[in-house]
C-alpha cells in the first residue's frame, strides 16, 4: 500500500459522489465536448456547427407533433422468410436490434396533428439495423398511407435508411414498387405526400418513395444518395465535386425543394400542407 493510501484512509475524505457517465457527449460534427442536457434541448443539434445528429422514432415524432398523436400498430409480417444467415442468423440479428429499440421495426406511424394540421407521420429509424427496408418497413408505410386516405389527411415521411434489407432479398426489393403503388393512392385521393430527407437516406429507399414527394425537404448537411461516393468514383473515373450527395449541393442543383434546420421543421410541415391542401382544393 502506497504512502497515499495510507493518508487516505486516515483523513476524512467525502466519499467519491457516482455521477452519470452521459452528462458530455462528443459532436459528430465538430468534435466538440457537449452537455447533454443542452443538446437535448437543441433538438439534438450541434449549437456550435449545427450538426443535425441523428435521433429515434419516438423523439422525431416529439418534435413536430402536437401532443396527443396515436402510434398506428406495427404490421405483422413473416419473420425470416429466407432462412437467412450470415455471419449470424437473421432472426438473431433481429432479435438484438428489438431488444434495444421500442419499436418492432424501422418504420414507426404515428397520426396526429402538426400545429392543427392533422397529418399521418412515418419515421423511419437509422437504429434498428440502418433503417434498412424490409417487409416489415413497407407493410407500415402502406398501412400509414391507407389510414391517410381513410381520414383525408396529408402522408409525411422521414427517411433514413442504408437501403433494402439484404437479409430479405427479393422481397425487400419488392417494397420499392409496394410503396410507390401506394403513393399513387394518396394522389388519387388528392392528398399530399410530403418527404423530408434525414441522414443517411441511401440505396433502394432513395430509389423510391424517397424521391417521390410532392414536395422534397431535407434536413442540413444530410447524406442523400444511391450508390455511395466510393463507388461512383470508381465506377466514372472521376473526382467528384465538393459535397456531393450532401442536402445543400442536391438543393442546389434542383433534386430538393428546402433544406430545413430541425427547429424550423414543424412550422415548415404545417405551412407546406396548408399550401398543398388549399392548391388541391383549388383545383
């Protein structure tokens, strides 16, 4: 025993107090050290670069709803229906990504108001398995669209996702054409689908109810693309320009309508469906 110990324990030294060990957080952005309870209260947005990090279903929907929405149940589809394993299995894998998450899956739908517009409200949650887009996912968006066309209310998503879910092959793929029939069904209906792009939006969902809004907004500094950078080099040969795939070159160069920091967002929803709703009456 050291000399040092000694004196400690002959002192009367306060006893070490247990303090949380997630007061500081590190920006993903910036690398700055930041309290989490003023990141918290920022919306989760960096306020030294404004670095948008990304969050779950249920804080998104805390956000831009007014208070009293109803989470729509969570489709049931079959679990596993390749069999698949990898390195692991899959019902292993989406046993893990359940465990942690308080959804059943990465798309969660929510029906509400967005300052007294009554809206139905899809979150996808990078999360659980990178918001990958499975059976399950598509069940849901289509269950959100058909109780948005039931109650004559506006369809906005929030995307993230890495893609299709390669553990459900094809049939993951068959949800990019699922949910595109469904976005003809709210246009029959006169209804707007709205989309707001968050980081990452990549891969098959870009490919498809993604890019399909009447309207296209993104949140800052978003990762917005198919294929990834790497690829794309290699496969043209070329450099490619300074922020590409990023929300603010795609606004400028025409892909997206807005980009919208995340404390303007609710305002933002609530504006473009009173803009929308009121042109289709019009019409």
């Amino acid at each position: 025993m050291s000399w040092l110990s000694e004196v400690r324990k002959r002192l009367p030294f306060a006893p070490k107090r247990d303090t949380p060990d997630n007061l500081w957080r590190k920006c993903p952005g910036c690398g700055e050290m930041l309290f989490t309870k003023e990141y918290e209260d920022n919306l989760w947005v960096c306020p030294r670069c404004e670095h948008h990090g990304r969050i779950g279903a249920d804080t998104r929907l805390g956000q831009v709803m007014d208070e009293g929405y109803t989470i729509l149940p969570a489709p049931r589809v079959k679990e596993d229906p390749l069999k698949f394993r990898d390195t692991k299995k899959y019902a292993d894998r989406l046993r893990a990504a359940r465990s942690g998450a308080p959804h059943p899956d990465a798309l969660t739908t929510a029906e509400g108001r967005i300052d007294g517009r009554k809206a139905v409200v899809g979150v996808q949650d990078f999360g659980f398995m990178g918001g990958s887009m499975g059976m399950a996912v598509g069940d849901a968006f289509v269950a959100g669209v058909q109780r948005a066309v039931e109650t004559g209310s506006p369809y906005v998503i929030f995307t993230a996702a890495g893609g299709a879910r390669m553990q459900e092959g094809i049939l993951s793929l068959m949800q990019m054409p699922r949910t595109t029939v469904a976005i003809r069904r709210l246009h029959d209906a006169g209804l707007p689908y709205i989309v707001v792009l968050t980081d990452p939006t990549t891969g098959g969902v870009t490919a498809s109810y993604a890019m399909l809004g009447d309207v296209q907004i993104a949140e800052p500094n978003a990762l917005i693309g198919f294929a990834g950078q790497r690829v794309i080099q290699d496969t043209i040969r070329e450099q490619l320009p300074e922020g590409f795939q990023r929300s603010e070159y795609l606004h400028e160069h025409g892909m997206l309508d807005m980009v919208v920091p995340r404390g303007e967002m609710k305002e933002t929803l609530a504006r473009t469906i009173d803009y929308l709703t009121t042109a289709r009456q019009a019409a």
